[in-house]
C-alpha cells in the first residue's frame, strides 16, 4: 500500500467510524471521532453553525436523545487528502424514526427519509484522523439533478 | 508579520475575493478564486452537491444570470490553517433580487433576505490560495441558537 492509499484509507476508516457512531446513537464513540478543540464546527441540516467541542458534543446529545432509529446510506464519496487535512464530500440517503427512543415500541415511530450533502474535514492526530467539521445540507426535491 | 498572520491573511484575501466576485457577479473573477480540478465541489442552499470545474462555473454562470442584485454581509468568520490546506466558516447574510438583471429597473424586483451557514476551504498555491470547496446551507428561523 503506498503512502497516499494509507492516509484515504484512515481517512475513510475515521469517516465511517463517524457514521457508526451516528447510527448507533453512541457519544463516547462519537467522542473518538472528534477533536476536542475550539476551532471544531458542526452544521446540522437547517441548524445554525455550532463552534467548539462543548457546543458539538451537546448538538449530538441532543440529537440523539430526539432519534429513535437513524440509518444512513452514503453515496458518492469522494476523499482528498493534502498535506495533514482530508475533506470527504458526500451524499447522506437517511432513514430515520422522530420522537425519543423510549417513546414507545419502534414500529409505532414515524419514519422518513431525507438527502443530505455532507462534507467532513479531518486532521492528522499522532494516532489517526480526527474530524475538524460536519456540515450538511438538505438537498431540496426540486432541486437541479436532484 | 508571522508566518501564521501571513497564511492567515493570504486567506482572508482569497475569502474575500470569492464574495467580490459573487456580488459583482463576475464569472471571470470567480475563475481565479476557484482551482480549476476535478476535486473541486460546490454544494449551493438546497442544491445537490457538484463537482469539477465545469460543473461549479456552470452552476456560478446559472446563479449570476438568475440574478438581479446581491449583496453579503459576513459575521462569525474563522480561519484555520493546517499546512497547505485551509477553512473558513462564517454566515452569509444576504439581501438579494430574484429574477434577471435586465428584467426590469432594480427597484420593482424583488428582494429577499436569507442566513446562510458556510464553509469555503482553500488549498495553497505558488501565487496565493485557491478555493477547493463550498458549501452554504439555510439557516432556519426557527433552529435552535437562530
């Protein structure tokens, strides 16, 4: 493996390490993912921009405490590494029940799909990739090629 | 000036030209913001995400042409800087007219304003910074911290 496919290959491993912890609604894990700094930035879709890892760290919570079920398809990734950052941009095709997990047995939940783009910047840490920048956007139905 | 101050103001300067091209609607200005690539992706409010040169000036020469008048006013903007690569996150307030420019005399289009969260990364150059990637997404009235 040359250089160049080790760092897209970490880069794609921190990414869907980011994912795995989104669907499984797990903090500490999406913890892992993060860099605890101040220049860190998270946009969820129709969200304002939330700098710095308290503000990230609570929008997850949050998150995850109002999802009851959250799949995500990705497609058309596409990763850049240059130097120490990496970006990955790409399509998010989402499932997802609204309404608290405890709210009640899962097939009484709403469930509805979205399509977001998503772009997600890592930094080279000692010891991996860590995620800098989440942002997303939905993807209107009326939207060219969309 | 540091090292630091220099790269740090070399991209503000880029960021810069990028809205001046944008309000000026000006797609020969916006050619030299851009790096002309096929890693390049701009992902406009509501639209899918597009890639490559001749997809992102398609989309820009789509914009300026649909395009009366806009006018942005940046807050919140940061910088970060690793290596060669770098980001800037800010909001985009917008007051723009809908409709051609030559649809009609300014004063009967009509305006419209809209927040914007965005990110524009930057990779450096020989000769300054060039933009790489673009992302704005709506901001919803009634998003939490909006």
């Amino acid at each position: 493996m040359t250089e160049v496919e080790a760092d897209e290959a970490g880069v794609r491993a921190a990414n869907s390490a980011f994912y795995a912890a989104l669907e499984a609604r797990d903090l500490d894990a999406m913890a892992d993912v993060w860099e605890h700094s101040d220049r860190i930035v998270v946009t969820h879709p129709g969200w304002p921009m939330l700098r710095g890892w308290a503000r990230v760290a609570g929008s997850w919570d949050a998150i995850f405490r109002n999802t009851g079920y959250i799949q995500f398809v990705l497609t058309g990734d596409e990763v850049a590494v240059v130097g120490d950052v990496a970006w990955v941009t790409l399509d998010e095709n989402i499932l997802q029940a609204t309404g608290g997990p405890d709210d009640g047995a899962a097939d009484t939940q709403e469930l509805s799909g979205a399509r977001i783009a998503a772009v997600n910047v890592f930094v080279r840490a000692r010891d991996g990739w860590r995620m800098v920048l989440h942002h997303g956007s939905p993807v209107s139905a009326g939207a060219p090629d969309a």
